[in-house]
C-alpha cells in the first residue's frame, strides 16, 4: 500500500510512459510483470499502475525505502532483461524523483 506522507517519506518515483492506445494493454502487462519482479526486491514498499482512459499513458508510482535500493534493483540483470523490449510498445518513458509537499483529505 502506498504511504502518502510529509515526515518519515520513503522515495517516490513517478513514471509517465506514453504509448499509441493499441499498445497500452501490452505495456501494462510487461508493467506488471515488472512490478511482481520489483516487489520481491531489498527496500521495496509499493507499486501502482495507473492507465489513462485515452490510452495513451500509463503512471508508475514507485515507492522506496531508499535510492541505492531502487537504482540496485533497476540494474539487476534480470530487470534489464525484462526491460529490453519494452522500447517497441511505448513512444516515451519519463521517469522523476519525489517527495510530498502536501497532503490533504476530506477531512480538512
């Protein structure tokens, strides 16, 4: 589950992946499967994907316990691998660091 707060953050990267609709369930799918991979790795806290109605997007919200966990876990061989085709099904992959600035619910 996500942990969405402004003391104690854990390091979040945002991904914003663009592909032609026809390809988004594909994308997501090699996603997925990532993100199984990625969930059995030294500091991983969460991962949610997140696809655009137009079916042009697809958001991934990592979660990490640090940077040096997350980068290790990007250049096992093993994610690589898995990596490699995914250049076919998408046009652009923008990936960004982040920390919360704010939060607020309902309740406020």
């Amino acid at each position: 589950m996500p942990q969405i707060q402004t003391n104690k953050q854990p390091l979040t990267q945002i991904t914003i992946v663009e592909s032609e609709p026809e390809k988004q369930a594909e994308a997501l799918r090699v996603m997925t499967e990532r993100a199984r991979f990625m969930a059995r790795q030294p500091g991983f806290i969460s991962i949610s994907l997140h696809r655009s109605l137009d079916g042009r997007r697809i958001v991934n919200y990592v979660q990490w316990e640090n940077r040096d966990l997350l980068r290790s876990a990007h250049q096992s061989p093993e994610f690589r691998k898995q990596w490699n085709d995914f250049d076919k099904l998408t046009d652009e992959i923008d990936p960004h660091l982040y920390e919360v600035s704010e939060i607020m619910d309902a309740e406020q």
